[in-house]
C-alpha cells in the first residue's frame, strides 16, 4: 500500500521530467524565418499527416479487432473464409492514395525547392520588396571544424558569423577544405554538402529577423558537436554598419591567414576580416591554396593538352598527369609492337597458361 500511494508522485515526477527534456529541443526546423524552410516545414507536416491517415487508423483497428474477436466472445467463426473483394478494396485502396499524394508532393516539391534553383520572387513573400536588388553572394568554406564565409563583393570575410540582411536573395557558394560536410541552416534553408574539390550552390532568404544558428549535420571528427555558426537576420541599415566594423577590423584574410584558419581547431570564436585575396575561394575549390601547388583546373587544362581525354575529361580530377606525352595503351598496339618475353599478356601456348590444368594431370586435382 505504501507503494500505491507514492504512485501518484512518481507519474507526476516522470511527466515533469519529460516536460523538462521536451523544453531543452531546438524548434528552429518549425520556427522558419525564410520562405524556403517554410516549404520545407510544410512539406515536413503535410507529409506526416497524409502518412498518419493509415498508421492512426491501423492502430485504432488493432484494438478493435482484438477486443471484437478474441476467442469465446460472440465473434462469428469460418473456417472456409478466403477472399473478400469489398475488404481487399478498403485495404489497398487507402494507401495507394496516400503514396499517390505523396509521390506527387515530393515530385513537385523537389523541383520547386532545388538549391540550384534562383528564388521566384512573385512567388514569394519578396514580391514588391526585392525586385530590383541583386542576389548578395556568400561563400562558404567548411573548416575542420568551424565555419568560413566570405562576402566577396563586399571585400569581407567571418568566421561562426552568417549575418544576411532581411528580404534579400542569398546565393551561397559551399565547399569545403579537406572533409565533406554539410551546411545546415534549418531556419533558412535546408541541408546540402560540403565537398573538397566541388562546389555545391543555394538560394535562400531570409524575411524577418531572427538570431538563430547553422551546424553541420554530417559527423567530420572530433570537434563535430561543437562545429556551429550563428546565423543573424538584420536591416539593412544594420547590416551596412556591420559590413563597416568588419572592414575595419584590422584583420586581412590571404592566403597566410586562411593557412592558419585551415588548422583543426574547436569551438572557434567569431571573427571579422577585411579580404585581402579575391581569388581565394576558387583556389579553396581547385585545392591551390598552398603556394607551388597546382590548381585542378591547369592540371586538366594541362592534360588535355597532351591529348587525355580527347577533351572530354571529366571535371573533378586532381591528380596531376606524368610528364610528357600519355603513353599508348598495349590494346592498341599491335603483336609486333608488343613483342615476347615474359611481360606478355598471353603466352603462345594456352596449354601451358597458369593454372591450367592438363588431361590425365591428376596433381593439380589433389585438394590435401
């Protein structure tokens, strides 16, 4: 008894508790503050809904069932029962429904909400607000593990500090140094990949302020969980003072500085620079920040001056060619051309080939 009457208290101490972790989730995917997380958050609940038009009802009918069939209780009883067109219609047809609508949602939804996809402003909250600005560009490089963003037509740089004025296309630029990663800024936009070597896009924007946060979603290390940015949504006047005070930082980011910043280093606080290199970022891609070290694209233009690939080399290849001229595969080659000897690919007598066994050589049979 004296259990039953702790009860009470011990349900009300588990609710509490669980209230407790509840609170500490971040609401920041259903809390957008940009017209493509939005979509993205309705896609998101409409999709659990359609989903939950099967799954409630199945549960219900389990108990249903259950209780209205279980043994000795009324519940007719034939054992020559096989098939049932009107039960076989009310079992498929529901879900066929629901993948239909789902599939045509997500068909819809993935074209409309392509990152490489400019921001259709009449179709947008920005209507009437942002018609004649340009899109303000923002690269973005994922350092082990903290965050870069360069503003390059404003000659400025961060790092853990996206600020982007409000009612304004953002193109970002994303790569990434030496790990893949990804950029997620869930009251933005959505999550894409960070590769070395590549360079992914995303048009996203932002219509009220908001201080929120970015991370990366994809685990790269040991300073993973601590590897966030902060993401600010201002005016534009505030966003002009702020672009002022990094200018004059006292700070320059080139090529020695982004060295330093490649580092691996955790928990980075944010920091202002002026950019000193404007060509850094396409050497971040090409992976030619090092001085003496080629870029990708001389080493293809360079290959593809000897003759690899006939032009057609795919991009993304970073290795550098032998010197001199790509020599001539054996296939090509004719039998005079490849000789004798023991380097030849096909011996004269397939007889004697290794490991082919002869009539009557039972030694080769001997599995012990």
């Amino acid at each position: 008894m004296k259990s039953l009457s702790h009860f009470p208290v011990r349900c009300s101490l588990a609710v509490a508790l669980c209230a407790l972790l509840l609170a500490g989730c971040e609401r920041a995917v259903f809390n957008p503050a940009g017209d493509i997380a939005r979509q993205q958050r309705d896609l998101i609940v409409i999709s659990t809904g359609l989903m939950l038009l099967i799954i409630v009802p199945v549960m219900v009918l389990i108990v249903v069932f259950a209780w209205r069939y279980r043994k000795g209780k009324g519940g007719t009883y034939d054992p020559n029962f096989d098939h049932s067109t009107t039960l076989e219609l009310a079992i498929w047809s529901a879900p066929l429904l629901i993948i239909i609508a789902l599939g045509a949602l997500t068909w819809s939804s993935t074209h409309l909400l392509d990152p490489f996809r400019p921001l259709d402003r009449k179709a947008t909250a920005l209507e009437g607000k942002a018609q004649n600005s340009q899109a303000l560009r923002v690269q973005v490089v994922s350092l082990d593990w903290k965050w870069l963003f360069i503003y390059p037509d404003l000659g400025i740089a961060t790092v853990n500090d996206l600020v982007l004025p409000i009612d304004r296309e953002v193109r970002f630029d994303i790569t990434s140094s030496n790990m893949m990663n990804t950029f997620y800024a869930p009251t933005m936009a959505g999550m894409i990949y960070a590769m070395p070597g590549m360079q992914s896009t995303l048009h996203a924007a932002l219509d009220r302020p908001v201080d929120s946060f970015g991370l990366s979603g994809n685990y790269s290390g040991a300073g993973f969980s601590g590897m966030r940015f902060r993401i600010r949504g201002v005016t534009d006047q505030q966003f002009a003072g702020w672009v002022n005070g990094a200018r004059a930082s006292g700070r320059s980011l080139d090529t020695a500085t982004y060295l330093r910043l490649v580092k691996p280093s955790e928990r980075v606080p944010s920091m202002l620079f002026s950019v000193g290199d404007k060509d850094l970022f396409r050497r971040i891609v090409e992976r030619c920040v090092e001085p003496g070290k080629p870029c990708m694209g001389d080493v293809m233009a360079k290959d593809m001056g000897h003759g690899g690939g006939h032009g057609t080399m795919p991009p993304g290849r970073g290795s550098a060619p032998p010197h001199g001229d790509k020599p001539e595969g054996a296939i090509f080659k004719s039998p005079e051309e490849k000789g004798t000897g023991a380097n030849v690919t096909k011996p004269t007598d397939p007889r004697k080939a290794p490991g082919v066994t002869k009539p009557g050589d039972d030694a080769n049979r001997n599995m012990t």
